[in-house]
C-alpha cells in the first residue's frame, strides 16, 4: 500500500511556504539573541558568586525545559507530521536540523579528541564522513524523496516488492540505529554527570527525558525544530573555546588559519619528549609492570593466592606493629580491591598488560601529530609493513564512513521531509555547509589543546596541577587519570591517561576560560547527543510501527493507533538503550563506527542499486543485505575485543589483511553488491509494476 503524497514529485512550493519560511527566520533570530543573552547573564552571576553547581544545573534544566516546551508545542497525531513533519520543512532548516543530527556524540565530542590521539589518523573520520554527503546528494537523496514514502524500508518494500526485504530492511535499521543510540546516551550520561556532579548511570537516565520528551510528543516535527535549536547551541558551544584557545595561544581569533603555527610547535615539543630522560624512566617503570603482569599471566590461580596470602601477611604485621589505622585501611582496601576469582583476574590482569605495554610506547602511544602513517616506506621491512597496514586501515576506514552515512535511514530520512525534491538537493548542500563548521574546527581544537597540555600541564608538579585534571578524575577515572610512576613528584607525558572524549568537554577549562564556557559546552555536547538519539529513536521506532505494523501486520489501522504504538516502542527502545550503555560497553566512537558499518553493508548496495538498476530484484536485495550485513557482523564479532568478551570467543583475533573490527564494513559493502548483481541475474526479473517504480525515482525533476 503506497503513500506517496502529491508533493513528493513537484518542485513548486506548498501553498504558504514562503510565509512560514519568513515566520521562521524571525523566531531564529529572537532565539539566537536570547542564547547569546542568557550566557552573558550567567557569566556575570558567576562572576558574583554563583557556584559551579548551580551554573551546571541551570544549563541542564533550561536547555531541556527548551527542548521539553517544543516538544510539547509541536506534538501531533498526525501521521505525515509525525513521521515526516508534514514534508514542509525548508532547505535551510532541515540542513540545520540535519547538521544536528549529524553531528552526534562521537563528532561533537569524538572527533577533536580522536584527532588529539591519533594525529593525521583521526582525518579519515573528517574525509569519511564528508565524502558521504556527496554521495548523499549524488545517489540517493533527491531520488528518495521523489519516492515520497515514510521510510527507508518502504523504500525497499516498494521497489522490491513483497515483505522480506522491507523485513531486513527494518531489522537492519534497529540495529545500526540501536548500536548508534547506544553511543549517543553514553554521551549523555558523561555530560550531565560533568554538569551535575551526578553518578554517570543517574546522568544517563536524566539526560532520557530530554529525549523522549521531543520524540515522544510529536514525532518528526518536534525533533525537526528542537534540533534546529540544538544546532545553533551546539555551534556557540564548540566554536567559543577553540577561539578563545586561538586568542591565548596566537593573539588571532581565527584557529583554521594559526593552528597551522602550533601544529610546527607541537612536533617541537614531541621530539624533546622523545628523548627526555624522565619519560623515558616512566615508560621503563611500564615495561617492568608490563613484565609482571604477564608473569601472573602465566598461572593467575597461583599469582592471585600469592597475592591474597602477601596482602594478608601485611595486614596482620601492621596490626601486630601497631601502625597507624590508615596504613591499616589502605592494606585492607588493597585485599579487597584484589580480583574475586583466577577467571576474573585474567580478565583485569589483561587489560592491565595492555595499557601498561601502551605506555611503554613514545608520546604516550600516540603517533606524531603530522606523521601521515605508521611507519615508515624507506627504511626497514617492519617499517614498510607498519606503514603499508596504517595506511589500508586509513583508506578502509574513510570508505566505511563514507558509503555509511550515505545509507544511514536518520539521516536519509530528513530528506522526506523537505517540500520538494529541489528543496532536497538544496538541503544537501546546506547540510554539508553547517557540518563543514564544526568539521574544519576540530583538528585546529586537537592541535591547540595538544600544545597547551603538552606546554602547560606536562612537566608539572603533582602538587600544582590544574583544577580539571581533578574534576575529570572525579567524574571517571577511565576518561582521565595521573599515576606518579616514577615517583619524583612531577607529572610526565606517560603518567597521563587521557580519554578522547574528554578533550572538547574539558577544552575550556585547559584553556583557563571562566566555568560557564565550560557548562556551554557540556550544553552544546548535550545536545549532540540528544539531537542524533531523538532522530535515531524516532527512526527505530518508525521502522516497528510504521513499516512492521502498519505495513505488515495491520494495514487498516487507524492513524491514531500507529502513531500511540510508534510511541509506546519509543518508550521501550528508550530504555533498553539506556540499560545497555549504563554497562559501559565501549567507547563512542567505535559505537557509532560499528553502525555506519552496519548501514553500508546492509542498505547502500540494495539503495544504490534499487535505484540505478532495474534488474535488481526482491531475492538479490534480500540475499544481498543479508549476505554484506552477516559478513560484516562476523568479522566485528571474532576481531573487537569488547564483543568477544560478550560472545565468549577465545581463540586468537585473526585479522583479515590486517583491516581493524572498526573497518569491518570494507568486506560486507562489496559482497552485498556482488550477492544482489549475481542473484538477480540467475533468477526471474523485477514485476513490471517494480520496474515502473524503478523509473520512477530514477529521474527526479
């Protein structure tokens, strides 16, 4: 049953438009005053006093009460307002609001921080994920919307025809957007835990009704505007330290123009450290902790009795001594902090001998911030091998990203929502013009952080370390933690354990910037995360009642019925969501990596050939998405350490040409065409009426 609408072909403008878009440049520019406004006023409070607490307090609760209140003034039971916010969105808004959608957790808060670990590595995400909007815009996006359905997975059932590939369509869909929704409540349970000093799980469930209040309430149309307003907070939020970090470094308001200058700075300071003699007695304390631990490797039963016994022995001296009652506590706190069993010591003895054979490497593990690759092709053969699977990796990866957002269903599906298929290729372009703002901004904040961390912090006594290395510590250990290894009482490069998604959230404090810089942008990181979570919720949810029910099941239900049941799944998906990433399953960016592999393997090959191909047909698409998107899961499963662990596999990662679980995408991409090419050929031919769809998106006007 098809809903094409009568605007899904023409391009002249609803009836109105030109009022409502005048309307809307009127309420955009009165809320980017009144965001300018209410940051000048809670500087000045804090600058009377206001505590930290209540500055974070007051950013958490009045940008969701924002959120919250359109949410609310935009609900709907409409079907083509929930769905698609009634296909009336301008270019330029629905670019905003897709550049908030876009820019999720893992580019927000991920990117400059991936770039400050990896240097020039990070720039495959950058080249990824930008590349993919042209694909967007030259493959799929225009011929989409001259479709004119709901859904990804009505696309599929429509040119396909039959139920079974709408059915892996919608499977398909839950699961790179549950794997994507997962990283972003991560995100939101680090921020809100930062801007109220809340436990992380806690965070995570306050940081929920933000979301589900704008999703829940009016579908599409309420994500749609709420992100509008994400978009511009998110912006202010990532542009003011970076700027402000350019002013104090180089006296020039500009980054993308001076990072350059810095960068030359940071190589200076990564070759004194190279050689300096106390990074080099830290990494030799590593590598002797390194060699125990893989000694108590060998045996962990006996290594951990050996241990209880020797931690017991020193209790009892201590008592036996009369020793002061906090020599007493820590030895006690020493024993009871020992693994509880031989399986559960492996386990965190493991993971000990990782980060310790880690730190045992130059510049903390990290690569020089412009070295292009590993390695090096001109001197010897390991060299040449490193540099050879660096590189592979790089390329493979920037493939992943790319053919994956061009065939993510939250982002395609903003696309619906446009009045016309011109409207949806202007809005293409707009997109990529508000992503480029944070994108070309984000390498200048890793290289500029870089050198303040590496100028101002390291080399510092312990006794004198910025406040923020404390308060990072307090929120989680895991994102940021100093050890004097060496014990001489200043801190070292390698006595640092710095997590990616610190980088951004703590850029204003290491920039010396007031705490209401630092609220913005745990504000604006907020909003990332609740931006891409609602569209990615609203997609999962779409994809249960609209394409399974609605489509499947119940196709005489009543409008009414299937928005109150995309709600109530919302609700539930929610939740599940929440649960999952209080478990703390990996980082974010490997979460929202391992969903645009998904995506690519699963939709872009049954997507490009749908449109491009009219051979293709129901059991080549089927057989396809399910042969690229099984490949894909297997490969991440046998190489990616945290899904191993849940699965139980032990036996040796095997890395196929060395591509990374990250990359896993590379192999299922190219079999879901090879699978959909090969199987439509050896069986019967799409339905006239499926070729005639075919045809139809084919030439968009």
């Amino acid at each position: 049953m098809s809903e094409r609408t009568p605007s899904a072909s023409p391009d002249n403008s609803p009836p109105g438009q030109a009022e409502f878009r005048r309307e809307l440049n009127r309420v955009t520019v009165w809320y980017l005053l009144g965001v300018v406004v209410f940051i000048l006023v809670l500087g000045g409070l804090e600058q009377l006093g206001l505590s930290r607490q209540w500055i974070g307090l007051i950013f958490l609760l009045s940008t969701i009460a924002l959120y919250a209140t359109i949410g609310i003034l935009s609900r709907t039971t409409d079907a083509a307002e929930y769905y698609v916010a009634g296909r009336r969105v301008p270019a330029l808004y629905n670019g905003m609001a897709t550049g908030a959608d876009w820019m999720s957790a893992a580019s927000f808060i991920g990117v400059a921080g991936t770039l400050y670990l990896t240097g020039y590595g990070g720039l495959a995400f950058i080249i990824g994920w930008t590349g993919g909007y042209c694909l967007v815009a030259l493959c799929l996006a225009p011929y989409l919307r001259r479709f004119g359905q709901f859904t990804i997975p009505d696309f599929l059932g429509e040119r396909y025809g039959g139920h079974l590939p709408r059915l892996i369509g919608i499977g398909a869909a839950i699961l790179c957007s549950f794997t994507y929704v997962v990283a972003q409540i991560y995100g939101v349970g680090i921020v809100t835990a930062r801007l109220t000093g809340v436990a992380f799980e806690l965070g995570i469930f306050l940081g929920l009704g933000g979301i589900l209040v704008c999703s829940f309430l009016g579908g599409m149309r309420a994500v749609t505007w709420t992100q509008v307003a994400q978009y511009i907070v998110l912006m202010i939020a990532y542009l003011v330290p970076v700027v402000w970090l350019s002013v104090k470094q180089t006296g020039v308001p500009l980054p993308h123009v001076v990072y350059g200058y810095q960068l030359e700075k940071v190589t200076q300071k990564e070759q004194e450290l190279l050689v300096d003699p106390k990074e080099l007695e830290v990494r030799d304390a590593f590598a002797q902790r390194a060699q125990l631990l893989t000694h108590k490797l060998k045996d962990p039963a006996r290594s951990l009795a050996e241990d209880r016994r020797s931690a017991e022995r020193r209790i009892a001296t201590l008592m036996a001594t009369d020793a002061p009652a906090a020599e007493i506590m820590a030895a006690e706190k020493a024993l009871s902090s020992l693994p509880r069993d031989a399986k559960t010591a492996q386990r965190q003895w493991s993971q000990a001998l990782a980060q310790a054979e880690a730190k045992t490497r130059p510049l903390n593990g990290m690569p020089p911030q412009g070295l292009p690759f590993a390695g090096n092709p001109q001197c010897s053969a390991a060299e040449q091998t490193e540099f050879d699977v660096s590189r592979r990796n790089f390329l493979a990866l920037i493939f992943c990203l790319m053919v994956g957002t061009a065939a993510l269903p939250h982002i395609l599906i903003r696309y619906y929502t446009v009045p016309s298929v011109r409207e949806a290729r202007r809005s293409v372009a707009w997109s990529m013009l508000f992503i480029l703002l944070l994108y070309v901004t984000a390498p200048a904040l890793a290289v500029l952080v870089k050198y303040e961390v590496f100028s101002q912090v390291v080399g510092t006594s312990f006794s004198q370390l910025p406040e923020w290395v404390a308060a990072w510590n307090r929120v989680d250990p895991t994102l940021l933690s100093v050890s004097d290894m060496n014990l001489d009482g200043v801190l070292q490069l390698n006595e640092m354990t710095l997590n990616a998604d610190v980088i951004v959230l703590a850029a204003p404090a290491i920039a010396g910037l007031p705490y209401v810089v630092s609220a913005l942008v745990a504000a604006g990181a907020l909003a990332a995360a609740l931006s891409t979570a609602d569209g990615l919720l609203l997609t999962i949810s779409s994809a249960i009642s609209h394409d399974l029910y609605y489509k499947m099941i119940d196709p005489d239900a009543s409008t009414a019925r299937r928005v109150t049941i995309s709600k109530m799944v919302l609700l539930v998906v929610a939740l599940c969501a929440a649960y999952v990433a209080a478990q703390r399953p990996a980082d974010i960016l490997f979460l929202v990596s391992a969903a645009f592999s998904f995506a690519a393997a699963a939709f872009f090959p049954a997507l490009v050939l749908g449109i491009f191909w009219k051979r293709a047909n129901r059991i080549g698409a089927s057989l396809g998405m399910l042969a690229g998107l099984g490949l894909t899961l297997y490969y991440m499963a046998m190489t990616q350490p945290w899904m191993r662990s849940v699965l139980g596999i032990t036996s040796p990662i095997q890395l196929w040409w060395d591509i990374q679980p990250i990359s896993a995408g590379v192999f299922g991409v190219p079999l879901g065409f090879a699978v959909i090419v090969l199987v439509s050929l050896l069986t019967a031919p799409p339905t006239a009426a499926e070729q005639r769809v075919a045809e139809d998106v084919r030439y968009p006007a």
